[in-house]
C-alpha cells in the first residue's frame, strides 16, 4: 500500500496567506522523512480555499526539496489553461523530478472560478476533452498540430520532452450528483 499527503493552503483562519503557506510547506517538507510515498497539490483560485493558483509550480519547487516521494496534481483544471503550456509545464516538472510523476486533470465545479477566468462554465466538457487531447498528443508525439474549437495550434514540439511516460500516470477526476426527481 502506498500512502500520500496532499497540500492545501486553505486560509479560513484569518491567518496571512503567506503565513498559511509557510505552515504547510513545512508540512509538505515532512512528508518525504516521514515516509510517505506521495505529495499532491491542488488547484483553486480567486478565493482563500486551497490557494494554489498553479499546483505544478508548486510540485516542481517541491521536486527540487525531495529525492523520492511521487508528485501528484490532485487536479490540473484543463478547461481554464492553454493546453501548450499544461503539456511544457508537465514535461518540465517530469524531467525536473526524473520522471516522480502523476498528473490528474479535471473539469472544476465552482462557478466562481470560472467566471473569474471568463469562460463559460457550459462550455467545461468540450473544453476539458479537447485540452486532455492536446496534452496527451503533445506530451506522446514528437512533433504535433491540432484544429478543434478552442484550439488551433500549428505543427510544433513540446520541450523539454518528459523522461518518463507521463500520459501512462494520468488521471480524470470526476463527480456524481444526485438527483432528486
């Protein structure tokens, strides 16, 4: 069995926010000595919950203060994010920690946050499928080219180009609500 802890940086305490990031971050150096086998990081904007406005940023820092633990996106919000730069990001972040990756991608659920990046929220899962696409060619082909809805992108590399094989640690998370009828 494996065992991770992930990082939130949520401020309801009234405390500064770099204060909270301080805490956690000595929270987040604790976990490689302590045994775990793994350390994510989630995204969330505009609001003192969970304030990681980019989780890969903060797992590459993480990357360069730990040797073993595995980094896990607990989740990448596709639908907000330039697929290209989701793909660098991610390939960068995997050389970086020598392949210590896992990367989970999700469509969000606060209205807020998508009203703050300006895009429609029903537009969430035609966005995130056509990004996931992207990312998955540009991290697994040498060379690539798309033309959906959102996205035209002409031929071109991702580089640096993972170490590992990232898209073979790739994740959807997904929600269920019920109901009532």
């Amino acid at each position: 069995m494996k065992v991770g802890v992930s990082i939130t940086m949520i401020n309801t305490s009234g405390k500064r926010d770099e204060e909270i990031y301080r805490d956690e971050l000595a929270i987040a150096d604790l976990a490689e000595p302590l045994g775990f086998d793994s350390l994510g990081a989630v995204e969330h904007h505009f609001t003192g919950y969970a304030m990681i406005p980019n989780c890969v940023q903060l797992l590459t820092y993480m990357a360069g203060r730990t040797k073993r633990l595995t980094l896990v996106t607990t989740v990448i919000v596709l639908p907000w994010h330039d697929p290209v730069r989701v793909a660098e990001e991610m390939a960068m972040l995997d050389v970086l920690s020598e392949g210590r990756t896992i990367f989970g991608f999700g469509r969000g659920a606060a209205r807020t946050e998508y009203e703050g990046f300006r895009i429609p929220m029903e537009e969430a899962r035609e966005r995130f499928k056509e990004t996931c696409e992207i990312v998955v060619k540009g991290l697994t082909q040498e060379s690539f080219s798309y033309n959906g809805k959102f996205f035209q992108i002409p031929e071109i590399q991702i580089r640096p180009r993972p170490v590992s094989n990232p898209v073979e640690r790739l994740y959807a998370a997904a929600s269920v609500r019920n109901r009532v009828r």
